[in-house]
C-alpha cells in the first residue's frame, strides 16, 4: 500500500461503493515500468495528470495507490460515469523486463479476492473498452481468446479449494514385531495407507490398532508373493510421500 497523499488533483476523494472491476494495460512497455514505478509516477509532485487508479500490478508485487472507498479518474466516462465513480481501477504492467503471462495471473487473482471482498459476480469485471470505447487492456484485447482466457482464470480463483486429505493418525510400522524405520499414516480417504486389505491379501497378518501397527509374514511364503508384497510396500511408501506433500503444501498455502 502506498497511497496518493490526500488532497492532491490525481486523488478526488469522492466516496465510492465498488460494484465493478475495471482492467487496464498501463501502455508502458519500457523497462523498469513496474508496479513501484507506477505508484512513484502517481506521487510525483506536481501530479503528471489527473489520472489515477486504485491498484498496479506486476509480476512479482501489487501497489495499492488509493483506498477502496473512494473514487479514481481511470474509466474515461467522465466525472459522474459508472466506471469513474463505481469501479475499482486495476492497470497490469507492460514492462518487457518483467514477465508478464505472470502480471496477468497475479491481476486475476487480485481481481477474485475483491469480488468475494464485495460480493460481485464475475460480470462485473469490465475492460476500460466497456466504459469508454478505449482500446484498452491492449495486451488482452490484442490477443486472441485473451480476455476470455483472462476472465476465466479470475473464475478459477472463485471456485472453492479441492478438499485436501486430512491426516485421522499416524502409526509406527512393525514387521515381525521390529521397527520398520517408516510411518504410516491414517486419512479421511478412502482406504488407508499400509491397508490391511492389502497385506492380509498376501498371506500376512496385522494386528494392532494403537500407536503401532505390527505386520507377520505368512508361514513359508512364495518367494513371489514376497516380491510382490514388497512391492506393494513400496507403492504405499511412495502414497505416503504423496500425501505428506499435499498436506505440507496446503499448511504453506494457509500460511501465505
């Protein structure tokens, strides 16, 4: 967040109540163009221009140049239009150092996170095309499929999160009452690592239900049976891997 200082002619400060989202290219292709350099231009002293707008965004960070509740002169409508006057004003950087199939994702994201914030649909997000005939996302427009494609990554972002395995319980392994050196872990999936389907259906036996679970291997075993009961074993490690992944995977993301 680095704000337009109040009472400057680039930040009007009339109330707003955002009922749309409005996307914009910044038309500025030069290097450096970048989303900090953006919200230096717009503190510049004298202001370059009336023209504001509420976020810049890049491929690695997103400036917030005024707050939410009050207006920018972005949609080209005038001083009463709709898009002036109700709508949040995004502008997606250009600068051809900076990567920007990256800046797209990162508006898109920030486009769904302000409609759940006010409870808009997804036809609420318009082009700066839609207010005033500009030819403007350029990058978006000018691209075939660009816009939709664009439209359709914010609605990836609406959709609820896939339902992530919930670990019920982790146990010791024992084979023949040693400890087998690995872990295996009880989820809300259907079936269970190490399943004792599995290795009962090998000729083994399981038993325990507390903190360990010991495995008997069946009395004078076929050697293939053995070999495929290894590699069973080997399969349901590599489940297990997969499963420590999702759930370390959904702790960083709840802790972004």
């Amino acid at each position: 967040q680095d704000l337009i200082p109040k009472g400057r002619r680039n930040r009007p400060g009339y109330k707003m109540t955002p009922r749309y989202i409005t996307i914009h290219d910044t038309a500025n292709p030069n290097i450096g163009a970048d989303a900090k350099a953006h919200a230096a231009y717009l503190k510049k002293n004298p202001p370059a221009s009336e023209a504001s707008w509420h976020f810049t965004v890049d491929d690695k960070v997103i400036y917030q140049h005024l707050p939410l509740n009050e207006n920018g002169w972005h949609a080209g409508d005038g001083a009463n239009g709709t898009g002036n006057r109700q709508s949040i004003g995004i502008e997606i950087c250009e600068n051809r150092d900076g990567n920007r199939a990256q800046a797209e994702k990162n508006a898109a994201w920030l486009a769904a996170k302000l409609l759940r914030e006010f409870n808009l649909g997804l036809d609420r997000v318009k082009q700066h095309y839609d207010w005033s005939g500009k030819n403007c996302p350029r990058v978006l427009r000018g691209r075939k499929g660009g816009w939709q494609g664009f439209l359709a990554a914010v609605e990836a972002h609406l959709k609820p999160a896939p339902k992530l395995p919930v670990i019920i319980k982790a146990v010791g392994i024992r084979f023949e009452g040693k400890e087998a050196g690995i872990v295996g872990y009880y989820s809300n999936e259907e079936g269970t690592l190490y399943p004792r389907a599995v290795i009962e259906k090998m000729g083994a036996t399981v038993s325990g239900h507390g903190d360990y679970v010991n495995i008997v291997r069946a009395k004078a075993a076929d050697p293939a049976q053995v070999q495929q009961l290894q590699s069973e074993v080997a399969a349901l490690k590599a489940e297990n891997a997969s499963l420590k992944s999702k759930i370390d995977t959904a702790r960083k993301a709840l802790s972004c």
